[in-house]
C-alpha cells in the first residue's frame, strides 16, 4: 500500500534530516486503520475450527441465513 516514493506522503525530519514522523491523507489513514482492523479480527479468530465452503453454506441454509 505504501512504498517510499508515494508523492502524497509528507515528512517531518529532525534537524539532522532524518525523518521523525509522517503525514499521510486521511484515505489512506483510514484504510490502514481498517486493515488493522481486519488483521485483529483475524488474530483472534486464527484458533477457530476451519469448516470448509460446502459446510458452511449447509449450515447457513439450516439456519435460515440463505
């Protein structure tokens, strides 16, 4: 998603130059913040039983879902 020559990147650097910190659109702020959404859902998901796509579209169907 981002890489160091994204244009749309600004940075703040200390007196020597060296980058400190980063402004990024709010886009792309905000996709990020769902994606560590989606990756702290999968963390703690990553123990469940895996079913495979036939079961689980049985199981939808038996509750009503489909």
């Amino acid at each position: 998603m981002f890489n160091g020559k994204d244009k749309n990147l600004k940075y703040i650097t200390d007196d020597k130059g060296q980058r400190k910190e980063v402004i990024i659109p709010i886009k792309k702020f905000e996709a990020l913040l769902e994606d560590l959404e989606d990756l702290a859902i999968v963390a703690e998901r990553r123990d469940e039983e895996l079913v495979d796509h036939e079961e689980l579209i049985k199981r939808l169907k038996k509750d009503g879902l489909l």
